[in-house]
C-alpha cells in the first residue's frame, strides 16, 4: 500500500473537520457574551486568489484559531465586494461597451442585471482555496455588498452623517477616469500611479499692449492650454524681461539661467511680479474670445498668487480653472473667466478647430494629443521649447486609464470637520507594524481631504438623495421603510434601475426624482461593520456590545482605503475607532523581486504548491517571514519546500519515532521533580515556548509567534530525541512520558500556525475531539528548571569546543578518543555524560585550569575553555573501526528494511589487519551484535563491499 504524503493527509483531516463541523463546534461552545470580534475586508470575486489573498487569508486565520482558543466566541463571515468599476468592466468588455452613451443605450436594468450576474464569477473556486489553505470562515452564510440588507446599513449611514451636517454637494477639480467618467477620491488616486513617457511645453503669451514682448509659461499638461484663462506670477518675486533676437521674454529672475541656457539674451528690465498684475496677454488659442463667457472681462489676463514657485518651469504658472484644484480656487478669488474645454470623457469639445473630437489622454498613446498642440503652437510661433519626460502618473485604480484633473460636482464627506477627532482617535489604535501609526497611517489623516463619495456610475448602491426639480429642495433617506412610506410604491431593490423610478411629491407640487449618482464602492466598504449586520435594524444589541472590532488584517495599500473610511465613518457615526489591533502585510513579489505576472509565468500557482507540499507548509512560510510586518516577500516555491523538509518532515520523523517505542507503554503524568536532566530540559523548553508564543501573539506579532516553533522543533529532533535514543530504545518511561507531554504541548501551541500538523498529532496521540476545540495551554511554571537550562546551554557549547577540536585534530566523530577536560564549572555527572557520549570520548572532567600539554587540543570561547586529548592507543583504534562498522550494517538493515523486530546474521570476509582484530575480540563483536540486532556472526562471501578506515570489507546479511 502506498504511503501517503503530509498534503494528502491535509486533505483527509479537511473531511474531518467538515464531517465533524469542527469549525462550527469551535464557535458554538465558546459563550456569546465574551465575543472576540473580527472584521474581514471582503474581496472580489472577479479573478482566482492569489498570493497576495492567500497572506490575507493566513492572518486572518492565525489570530482568531489563537483567541478561540483563548476562551473568545470569535464569529468569523466572510463577505464578497459587489459593487463598482471592476464588475462593470469586465461586463463592458464583454458586451462590447466602449462608453456611457453605450450603456444607456443598452439600458441601466440589463447593464445591472448582468453585473449581477458576474458577482460570483470565481466564487466556487474561491471557496475551494481558502477551504484547502484551513482557513475556517463561514462561506455559506456570506454577505455581499448588494444584498438588500447590506445597502440599508450603507444607507442609514450616509442618512446619519446628512443629519450630522457632514454630507454636502460641492464643486470641485478632482481627478476623474475618462473612460468610467466618473470622478475617483484621492485615496483611489494613490493607488493607481504608473510610470508615464510625456512632454511638457514652455510657450509664449504675447502682451497685448506690448507687442514682440512674451510672458513664457512651463506646463507639463499641453492639453490644458485650450482651456488657459489666466497667467499667474508670484506678486512679490522678481521677474526679468530679457531680449533674444529683438524679442523680448519675460520670467522669473532666478529660473534665467536654466530656461535660457545655450542663447545669447540680454536683461534689459528687473521688477516684481505685482507690476504685470492685470495686464492682458493674446490668447494662445482664439476659439473662445467670440463665446459668451461669465467674467469675459477677466479673460487673458496676468494675476498673482501665493502658490507660484521658483522651483521650477518660468516663474510662470499658466491657470486652467477647470482643471486643478489651485488654479480653480484662484478662478474663484480673482473672478476669473472658466474654460472647460473637454468633456468627462476626456474628448475636446465642439467649437476647438481641428481639435475637437481627440482625446486629450489616448491610453494608446498618451502623447498623441499633446504633440497636436505642440505642432500648433510652433507653426504659430508660439513654442518657445519642448522637453520630453518621464513621470508618475495617476490612473484609474480599475481600467489603468490615464485620469485627468477635472472640476465638477461630487458629494463629498466633510472628512476636515472632524480631522481633529481622527487623529485623537486614531491614538487608540494598536498597529503592526507600528511605524505605520505615525507614519504612513498617520501621514494620510494629517492631510485628509473632504471624501468625493458620489460616482456617475450604475452598478452600486444608490444615493439616498431625492431632489425636486423645481425648488431644488433635497430628501435623504435612511432605510427602505422610509422610502416606501414617503412614496407609498413597494420597492423590492435599492440599485438604480429600480429606485430610479421611485417618485416623490414635493411640497411645491412638482416631482422629486433620486439624483442619478450611485455610492463610491469604499463607502461600502467603510460601512461594512454595520452593513454585514444589517445595523441598526437588526443585531442592535450584539453590534453595540462588540464595537469597536478587535482586530482587523489587510495589505500596506489599505491604509489610505479600508483602514482609513473604516476610521471616518466609525468616527463620524460613533465618535470611535472602528477597530482595535491591526495586522498590514506586505506585497507578495515573484522571485526575482518584480510583480507577479500571468503573462510572465514567473511564478509558481499556488494550489500546485499546496499539493506539493501542504497548505502547513505555504503558511508556516508565510507567517514567519517579514511579508507579516508590511515587508514586500520574493515568492520562492524553494523555501516553501525548505519549510516542508525542516519542520513537517522532521516533525513527522520525530513522532514515527515516538510511536515506535511507545506502543506498549501506559502513557503517565511527568513527574518534573523525577525526570532526568534532558527531559527536564526539554519540558522546560516547552514551556517557554509557550510563554513566548502566547506573549507575540497577544502583541499581534504573527512571525515573533510563529518562528519559535520551528526553533524549538530543530531542537526536539537534533538534541532530546537523538540524544534520547538509547533510553527510548531500552524503553525508559520517563522519556516516553517526556516526549508524550511535548508532542501534545506542541500540537496545541501550533494550532493557529499549522492547523493540520497539529490536528494530525493530536489524533495520532489518540486524544479525543479535535485539537481545535481545546483550550490555549496554560504554562506550568514548576516544570521551568531554570539550572538545567543553563546548564544544557553550557553543555552544548562544550560540545561544540570540543567538536572544534576534533575538526582541528583531523578525528572524526565516530573515533573514540580518551577525554576531555573543561574549564567553567563543575556540571553533574548526567550532564558529563551527555557531553562524553556527544565528543565520544570516554572520561569527561572538570578542572580549575587547564594548560596546554602535547597530545591535547585547546580550545576557547568567552569564559570556557576545554581540552581534547588526542593521543591514540589500538584499544581506541579498534573502537573506532567497531563504529564504523556498526554504521555500515546499519545501512545495510536500512536498504533491506528490516525493523527492529527482525534479527539477522552477518556474513563478512575482509583481508584488513584491524577489522580482522575487532571480529577477534569478544567484547568488541558482542557489541557490534548488540547494535545492529544480528543473532549471528559467520566468515563466508560477503556481497556488499565497503571501507572502513581504509580497510575493506565485504558483508551480507541473512
């Protein structure tokens, strides 16, 4: 029969634990009243999971097996984001869709009806990896942001901050995605920059009154010169006009040097910017001097401003109201003209010339545009350079459209009413790592902005907002009873093409229609405490009693998303944060450090992984590695397998050898006080790794948890269990016993790390129920020998002098030698026999002081210092070979699978002087029978022939 692999005994403990509803057991028993909550940022199930998903996955999974078994009711639900851009996209391309006009001529209903359709795209497939990585979520019982449910709790809370007065409409130059058109909030914009080929212009704006005279503007937006309104100079800096070939060209006295290099100019006048304030200039482009514009007056005209800088460009800052935020806060100020030449869409308007109809931003090819502009300007003269650059530019965090500086109405959040209060607030919240407090975390709330929360989308929950068309008067709407009483109409869904055509009266007789925006998708998100509980309307009690939550876990990017409208909207509706502890893992690279890539193929598909080598293996790798602390992880399959080698594989020897000599003894109580020096060692060792783990785990420090466990079980295999294996072998149950208590302390402490290693020990020890139903373990202090653990430290570093001495000396191990001396302290004769049975050496003792004497190797380290004598006799000789010859036989019971049940005989012939005196020697050949188990020793025909110390030997057994 075929022996199974660890992952495919993964798979059968997965059935137990499903067959037993182990997960739901693990909950059930835990009391309601001491609830440890947990929030989880839903995912899309528009593409399979990845790496990134699988960290999440991990974290999201340790620490709350850990708190379960800290005696917490931890209820864990898992959620699916619905709404927004990446649904709609992919319905986009799948219906052809190129634009908006498209899907209004397809119809909102059908467009929505096949973004629901998509929802669950992956949604099966999902439930398969995270199922196989032991990740326990309740799957079955999700919610999604769609349900109707879910989008009440959303509406109630943008209700709640209207009758706050923190809700408001407003016109503002925000960045919106031409090809969505719609507008993004400045945290989408983060997430969204891409390295960027552009060209920036420095052009020429003829004075009016001045002819042959030019103010030269920088801009890296050439596009954005169509809509020009305004020049703006810095009223207290100082500008020069300098002639060139009879032209003259006017810029800031400290830029002179960098714009004019390489010509012969000449400065014929120096004054500040406040002497050109109001003078006229021609307009680059004519197209809107014969339109009716507001502030015509104020068309072309130069101005001051606070902003403008020597930093870089002219001095010069060319002002297109409609298209940053500081030029249009200047619009406003001086009463300037506004141009918006293009539409959301991103294409130049009717009435542009032979502009008209591009787009300022083609995703083909960015420059296309601009380059248009640049041939315009020369043909006319007025490109006084060009320059290309490359730069970081923002595009939509969903489609990669490159955005555009847009200003438009949006409903924002009044984010800097209560900006004092995030920050106070914020003081409450445990982060890891902790430099993300202050920093990153910190950083983004010290600059929030007021949050754009309406898009000019259709797949996602509605604005709650009814306006009149007459009077312009507003009605917010809180719940869905609301609505239905106000209209009297049964409304069975609150997306678009539904609420759409729910009318209301108004008090001045006209109709009241819903303002058409649908709710930012990370207002969802924000709203997702309240929303999975369908708060207030249902859960009232539970929700109150268990907020904020405890802990929350995402990646580094959600500190200016989920982190963050998490922390607004908690703030804003209950003056708290919304969550206590939070994990941020880093982003998961391919091997050789770039991002990961399907087309690329540079790394290894994670279910292969986990087939190969467990789903224990991927997260114990994952755990302990610094991806856990916000640290950016090259995926390597081969430290995966390293993981898979040194702590499974060992693990899995470690209790095979347990299991071997355990069989036929009563497994008993250790009586600490009783037990030999290693087993104290090794007990007590335990015990601190208890300590150690529950102390990292209670500080959220998942690799400080995680990395001692496979410390400590190095340490079992390499020192308790070999230097055990003689007492184990003569059945002593103290260290039977030992090895008992530490297998079952170390099932429990590797739950939440390893979850199906620590299951299939706890069930191969025939313990009842499931180690995921038990209790943290509680430390026993009386079983910490402080003494002992000291001293077995000292003891290894004797023996680790003393193998110094051996590699110095040129003797192998398994050459017995005469003794070693060694200077410290004096250790008790259980220990010296440890270190004598390590060094093979036959006496070990201590000494005040040790000198160097011929036939001795010396060796030191801080305050200990040990000497090896090397002087050999043929009794030593022989012992040697006896040795190596014990290990050959050994190797050959091995090749033909013998146990230890099954004795053997040897048959040897050799013509090698020392090995002949060794099988001449009754003591020397009782010993060799002994440890090889053989029942016989003849001469005749071996047929497998080996050296041993430069003699050969050929052996058979029989």
């Amino acid at each position: 029969m075929e022996k199974k692999s660890f992952p495919q005994r993964e798979v059968e403990l997965m059935k137990f634990w499903d067959d037993n509803k182990t997960f739901e057991k693990s909950i059930e028993q835990r009391d309601e009243k001491d609830s440890y909550v947990f929030y989880d940022g839903p995912p899309f199930a528009t593409g399979l999971p990845h790496y990134g998903h699988l960290v999440g996955s991990i974290m999201k999974d340790v620490v709350p097996r850990f708190w379960t078994m800290k005696g917490k009711r931890v209820e864990r639900k898992w959620g699916w984001d619905c709404h927004g851009l990446p649904i709609e996209n992919i319905v986009e391309k799948e219906l052809k869709l190129k634009n908006r006009q498209d899907i209004e001529k397809l119809g909102v209903e059908k467009f929505n009806k096949a973004c629901h359709s998509k929802v669950g795209l992956y949604a099966e497939e999902w439930k398969k990896v995270i199922k196989r990585m032991a990740r326990w979520v309740d799957m079955e019982n999700d919610y999604k942001t769609m349900d109707k449910d879910f989008m009440e709790s959303a509406w109630w809370v943008f209700k709640s901050l209207w009758e706050k007065d923190l809700i408001y409409e407003g016109h503002k130059s925000m960045h919106v995605c031409p090809r969505c058109e719609t507008t993004l909030s400045n945290m989408e914009v983060t997430q969204g920059y891409m390295d960027i080929k552009d060209i920036s212009i420095t052009a020429m704006f003829e004075l009016v009154d001045e002819p042959e005279t030019y103010v030269i503007a920088w801009t890296t937006t050439p596009w954005t010169l169509l809509g020009n309104v305004a020049l703006a100079l810095g009223g207290k800096l100082t500008y020069v006009k300098a002639e060139i070939d009879g032209k003259k060209y006017i810029l800031n006295k400290e830029l002179v040097e960098k714009v004019l290099e390489g010509k012969e100019y000449k400065i014929i006048e120096e004054f500040t910017g406040n002497k050109l304030e109001g003078k006229k200039y021609k307009p680059l482009f004519d197209f809107y001097l014969a339109q009716d514009l507001p502030n015509k007056e104020n068309l072309y005209m130069i101005v001051t401003a606070d902003f403008v800088s020597t930093e870089d460009g002219t001095g010069v800052v060319h002002i297109a109201p409609a298209f940053g935020e500081d030029d249009m806060v200047l619009g406003q100020e001086k009463k300037l003209s506004f141009i918006q030449h293009i539409g959301m869409d991103g294409l130049i308007k009717e009435g542009n010339g032979d502009f008209t109809g591009m787009h300022v931003k083609p995703e083909d090819d960015v420059q296309k545009t601009d380059v248009e502009i640049l041939k315009n300007l020369a043909g006319k003269g007025l490109l006084f350079s060009k320059e290309k650059y490359e730069h970081s530019y923002p595009h939509c965090w969903r489609c990669d459209s490159p955005l555009i500086n847009y200003a438009t109405s949006s409903w924002f959040v009044k984010v800097s009413a209560i900006k004092d209060r995030l920050l106070e607030l914020a003081k409450e919240i445990d982060w890891v790592p902790g430099h993300l407090k202050e920093g990153r975390f910190g950083q983004w709330l010290e600059g929030a902005r007021d949050w754009s929360i309406s898009r000019s989308r259709y797949w996602g929950n509605t604005m709650p907002v009814w306006r009149c068309g007459e009077c312009d008067e507003v009605k917010v709407f809180g719940s869905l009873e609301e609505l239905q009483k106000e209209s009297g109409q049964d409304v069975s869904d609150l997306h678009k093409h539904v609420v759409d055509k729910v009318t209301l009266k108004c008090k001045c007789g006209s109709e009241m229609k819903r303002i058409p925006e649908v709710l930012d998708c990370w207002f969802e998100s924000g709203s997702m405490p309240y929303g999975q509980m369908h708060y207030p309307f249902d859960n009232q009690e539970k929700f109150e009693a268990n907020f904020p939550a405890e802990y929350i876990a995402e990646g580094v990017d959600q500190t200016r998303a989920w982190f963050y409208v998490l922390h607004v909207l908690s703030t804003a509706l209950f003056d708290k944060p919304a969550y206590k502890h939070v994990v941020v893992n880093g982003i998961v690279l391919a091997e050789d450090g770039q991002k990961m890539s399907k087309r690329k193929q540079n790394y290894p598909d994670p279910m292969t992984v986990v087939e190969k080598y467990g789903a224990d293996s991927l997260r114990y790798y994952m755990t302990t590695s610094s991806v856990m602390k916000a640290e950016d992880l090259c995926f390597s399959e081969k430290s995966v397998d390293e993981v898979y080698k040194k702590v499974i594989l060992i693990m899995l020897n470690i209790f095979s050898f347990y299991k071997m000599f355990s069989e036929n003894v009563v497994v008993k109580d250790v009586e600490f006080k009783k037990l030999a020096a290693l087993d104290k060692w090794i007990i007590s060792k335990v015990e601190l790794l208890t300590i150690e783990v529950t102390e990292n785990m209670e500080a959220y420090d998942l690799p400080r948890s995680a990395k001692p466990i496979g410390e400590f079980i190095t340490e079992l295999s390499t020192w308790y269990v070999r230097r055990s294996r003689d007492k184990f072998k003569a059945g002593d149950e103290q260290s039977i016993n030992t090895l008992n208590y530490v297998i079952k302390r170390l099932s429990l402490v590797m739950a939440p790390f390893m979850p199906y290693m620590s299951e299939h020990l706890w069930q191969a020890l025939g313990l009842e129920d499931s180690v995921h139903l038990q209790d943290w373990p509680s430390v026993n202090k009386k079983n910490i020998d402080e003494q002992v653990l000291k001293d077995m430290d000292l003891v290894r570093q004797v023996v680790e002098l003393g193998l110094a001495a051996r590699d110095e000396a040129g003797i192998k191990v398994r050459q017995p030698l005469q003794y070693l001396r060694y200077q410290v302290k004096k250790l008790d004769s259980d220990l010296e026999q440890i270190i004598a049975e390590e060094l093979n050496v036959k006496e070990v003792k201590f000494t005040e002081k040790i000198e160097d004497k011929k036939g001795r190797v010396v060796r030191e380290s801080a305050s200990i210092k040990v000497a090896l004598n090397t002087e050999m006799t043929e009794e030593l000789e022989l012992e040697g070979y006896l040795r190596e010859l014990t290990r050959q036989v050994n190797n050959l019971r091995k090749k033909q699978s013998l146990t230890i049940t099954d004795t053997a005989t040897l048959t040897y012939s050799t013509e090698g002087d020392k090995l002949a005196k060794v099988f001449a020697n009754k003591d020397l050949k009782q010993q060799l029978m002994d440890s090889t188990l053989l029942s016989d020793i003849q001469v005749g025909e071996g047929e497998n022939e080996v050296n041993i110390n430069e003699e050969k030997i050929k052996i058979s057994l029989n």
